[in-house]
C-alpha cells in the first residue's frame, strides 16, 4: 500500500476494461458458441471460454477453433471464423456482461477528487463505445482509447503514452489498472505505476509473477491505496 505514496502521485487512472471493469465472460461465451455452431464446430461452456480470454478476441476465437490455450490454426480457417464472430459479439455485446462491484462508486470517488480518468482497452471502437454507454461508464472517463485508436495497442506503450500526453500528464504522474499481462507490460513500458486485479483475465499467467506494483482482489481497494497515499 505505501509503494503508491511513494512512487506515484497521481493524476491521471487509467483502467482496463474486459476483466478489470466488467466482466463480459458471458456475452463473450454466446458469441464463441454461436460461432462454433454456425462452423459446425464444437461449442465449449463458460467456463472454458473463460480460460481463453485476456489476449484479446483474434486470440480466443484461434483457441476456441484450436480447442486450447495455444490457437494454432490455418490462417484460411481462421479468416472465415474471425468475422463470424465479430458480428455474433455485436448480437451478445450486453446482453449479460456487468460491472465488478464497487466499479461506478470508486469512478465516482477518483472524479471527485480531480483525478482524470481514462479507459485503455483493446477492444475494437465499434464495441468499446457502446458498451461503455450501456454499462453507464462513458460519463466518467476523461478519454476513451480503444483497440483501433492508434497505431499500436497494449502491451505496446503508445496507447498509454498517447493518452496520457493528450490529458498534459507525465507517465510518472499515472496508473494503469488491468488484469492481463498485456496490461502490466505497457505500464511498465510507459513508464506507469501499475495495478493488477487478481479477479479478471489473466489466462495461464499468475497474476502475481506479472511484476505489478501492487495486485488488488476488489475493485474499490483502489480508494484504500489514494487514502493512503494522501
């Protein structure tokens, strides 16, 4: 808790979305299985679907068709499933998904303060966006970058680097909160404090070999660390 007073006075929280804000596992599972089902493939349950998630969505339809952690398949097999998908997530994008809890009060909290906000996601626009807006977050965030905002995404830096340099705060001035390696590795490449969650999409990884400063286990323990750090 104290490595956050002593290493970052922050001004600007930037925060994953699938995993770390919401939990989108269900609405992700109807559009794998729908896809499978259309390619007369097997379906795989949640919680199987679950396991494949955190690496972004190329990835879990590669591992879904793959039917493990690996996704090695021809490319002319997954060319033909990617969109198929695509437009089976618009179908299911918010039909289940929900907030983690303690996610809109501690929002509410970090804009009360002055601290700005920012979600960093992989997530394509196209879905970003509406999601946010459904979900009732759209209306705390200071910026929104998504997948096919820049040129890079994470585990590159530029996303972070890019958001941060348009709010005129220094990285060093930043968090970024996530649940997936692709997250810790482009606070550390951008030179973020880092905040891992210990409930999302980490996939095979050990959330705590991921080198975050600090792992959390519930969303709200965010105030406890800025209460801390005041």
């Amino acid at each position: 808790m104290n490595a956050l007073r002593n290493n970052c006075q922050a001004k600007l929280v930037a925060f994953d979305l699938d995993g770390t804000l919401l939990d989108s596992v269900p609405d992700l599972t109807k559009a794998v299985q729908a896809t499978m089902a259309e390619l007369n493939l097997p379906e795989y349950k949640q919680d199987v679907v679950r396991g494949w998630i955190g690496n972004g969505a190329q990835l879990l339809i590669k591992r879904a068709l793959a039917g493990d952690m690996q996704g090695d398949v021809p490319a002319d097999i997954f060319e033909k499933a990617y969109p198929i998908f695509l437009d089976n997530y618009a179908k299911y994008l918010y039909c289940e998904s929900a907030l983690y809890k303690g996610v809109k009060s501690t929002l509410s909290l970090l804009k009360e303060e002055g601290v700005l906000l920012a979600c960093i996601t992989n997530k394509p626009e196209k879905f970003t966006l509406p999601l946010l807006e459904q979900m009732g977050l759209n209306q705390f965030f200071d910026k929104v970058a998504c997948g096919d905002t820049f040129d890079e995404k994470k585990p590159h830096p530029m996303p972070l680097l890019q958001v941060a340099a348009e709010l005129n705060v220094l990285p060093s001035e930043s968090i970024m909160v996530g649940d997936s390696v692709n997250d810790i590795k482009a606070a550390q490449a951008a030179g973020f404090y880092s905040i891992c969650v210990d409930y999302g999409y980490c996939g095979d990884y050990d959330v705590h070999q991921l080198g975050a400063d600090i792992v959390i286990s519930h969303f709200s323990d965010i105030n406890q660390l800025f209460q801390q750090a005041g």
